[in-house]
C-alpha cells in the first residue's frame, strides 16, 4: 500500500511538472500592476496580424495587479489612460490617452499624450523580445517594463520620473489648473525635423533636439525621439514581464 501511495505521488509531481513546464513554454505573461495612488485604465493594441488582451482595455484599481497572456510572437503596445469616466455601456472619455471614448478600446491607439510600452515577443524558432518604453507620442504617467528572469543582458525599460512637473508650458496638457500630460515636441510642434519625416526619416537625419535632450536627462532609459534606439531598445528572453505604472524611483 505505501509503495502505491509512493508511486502515485511520484507520477502526481512528474505531470504536475510537465503540465508546468508547458505552460511556460508557449507564450508570455505581462504582468500589469497600478502603483498609482489613483485608478488607471490600461489601453492594449496588438500589432498588425495581433488580438489586442482583454478587448484592449479595462480598469485597473490603485495598488491592483492584473496579468494577461499573449501568444509566442505577440507584437504591440501598452499604455496608461488617467482621469477616465465610463458609463455602464463602456461609454465615456479619459484626460489622457482616451481611444475613442471607449472603455475597451478594440483595436484603437490611445490619443497622445501618452507614455507608449513597446514589444515585439519572440517565437520558440527566434527567441529573443524586444521592449521599449516610449516617449514619442508624448508623457502622461510614469511607467516601467521588468523581466522575470531571462539570463544575463535583459535590462529595464522606464520613464520613472514624472515628466509632468517639468513639461515645458507649451506642451503642457492641463486639466484645470493640473497639468496631466506632456506633449512631444513632434506633437507640439508638427514639423518633420522634430516628427522625423521627410526629410529627415533616417537615423542619419533626425537627430536628437533640445526638447529630447529634456526628456532624455530625465528618463534615460526611454525613447525620446523616433531614432532614440542605441540607449533605449532592450532585449531578453524571460517568459515574464511586470510592467509598473507609477514605478518606485531608484
């Protein structure tokens, strides 16, 4: 009778650890968490080709944590939308990062000003993730991008400070008398040698200006014009990802 009991323990911990082992195995985790003192609503758009989690967007409390799976290959974009009102339809509109008023944005980007996570996730035959926290479409909300392991080389990826407090008034984004979104100088400005079109499309063009320069000196591990890569684009191969809204500064 023990050896049974023995023996069935055994084959328990053997599945148990396969049926783990290929859970993890296929796909990747982000793992979402709100560490702003105020509710958030994430926005979620997958690239071409890509489904966009949880319909693209839901409400995420403060201090709360939510975690989505995406297939091997997911490539998309995750962003904060703050100071939102929803009625009961999912109808409504947000201060920053709105995506067409809607509270699941199905397939809609959110509206700049916005801090924009990047990723293009690998596949079991090209392994390698490549992230990015950008600042291109603008600033509204600290945030960071972490792996759960991965080996040696994976890197952080954030804008932690609150660029907010130090917009230029003339990209500012006001709500009241509270300033709650920062403009890119492309946005602000609209000029291709700040938008990095035209004639100035190439990384042999576009270069970094003095509003980048602000935005870099602040949050150096982000992108903070459209051929920033050099310092900002990281690379990993972890199975798991926490993206931080409001990050605890270092």
């Amino acid at each position: 009778m023990a050896a049974t009991t023995t023996t069935t323990q055994l084959l328990f911990f053997f599945f148990f650890s396969l049926a783990c082992l290929f859970s993890h195995s296929h796909g990747t985790q982000l793992i979402l968490v709100n560490n702003c003192n105020e509710s958030i609503w994430p926005g979620i758009l997958g690239g071409a080709g890509h489904p966009s989690p949880a319909d693209g967007g839901f409400h995420l409390d403060r201090f709360e944590e939510s975690v989505l799976a995406v297939p091997d290959g997911w490539s998309g974009r995750v962003w904060a939308r703050r100071g939102c009102c929803f009625d009961s339809n999912g109808k409504g509109s947000c201060e920053t990062g709105d995506c067409g008023g809607r509270l699941h944005c199905g397939g809609l980007g959110g509206t700049p000003p916005a801090t924009v996570v990047e990723m293009t996730l690998g596949t079991s035959k090209s392994p390698l993730h490549y992230y990015d926290v950008s600042l291109v479409d603008g600033f509204n909300v600290p945030v960071s991008m972490l792996p759960v392991g991965g080996g040696i080389g994976c890197g952080i990826a954030s804008c932690e400070k609150d660029l907010n407090v130090c917009c230029p008034s003339a990209f500012e984004v006001r709500s009241g008398r509270k300033t709650v979104g920062c403009k890119s100088a492309c946005l602000a400005l609209g000029t291709a040698k700040y938008c990095c079109t035209g004639a100035y499309a190439s990384p042999g063009a576009c270069k970094a200006t003095l509003f980048s320069h602000l935005f870099k000196a602040i949050c150096p591990n982000a992108y903070s014009f459209a051929f920033d890569d050099s310092s900002s684009l990281r690379t990993c191969r972890a199975t798991r990802y926490v993206i931080t809204f409001c990050p605890p500064t270092r």
